[in-house]
C-alpha cells in the first residue's frame, strides 16, 4: 500500500508541475477592442477548438481533473 502511495504522490508531482506550465503558455482572456468590433466571430474564434489553444484548454481540463481526483485519493488513503 506504500509503494501505492509514493507512485500516487510522485504522479501528483508530475500533474502539478504540467498543469502549472500548460497554465502559463495560454494566452489571457482578454477581449480588448476585438470584442467591441466583432472580431471575435472570426476564422480562428470559431475553429477555437482545433487550434493550439483550443488543445491546450483540453488538457488543462483533463489535468486539472486528474489533479482533484488524485488529491482526494491521497487525502483518503492518509488514515
């Protein structure tokens, strides 16, 4: 059950230190003058999803997830 801890916990390490990265490449939510003029609505605002950002606010979500869930088992498995 330890080897099972120290795996989980070097896992979490390796999370934590992506989510942090992935976190600081995307670019800020700020709309700026573009919102106001309708750019938002253009090629690359409708494909969001198949761009680099679109991908790395997939794996953010997927990371972030694993980061709870694995928190939560450590924490439970602390007894």
């Amino acid at each position: 059950m330890e080897v099972l801890r120290i795996v989980l916990t070097v896992i979490f390490l390796i999370i934590s230190i992506a989510l942090t990265a992935i976190v600081l490449m995307q670019e800020g939510k700020q709309a700026g003058l573009g919102a106001i003029s309708g750019a938002a609505e253009s090629y690359w605002g409708k494909n969001r999803g198949r761009s680099m950002e679109g991908t790395l606010e997939k794996i953010t979500k997927v990371l972030a997830v694993l980061f709870i869930v694995i928190a939560v088992i450590l924490n439970i498995n602390k007894f």
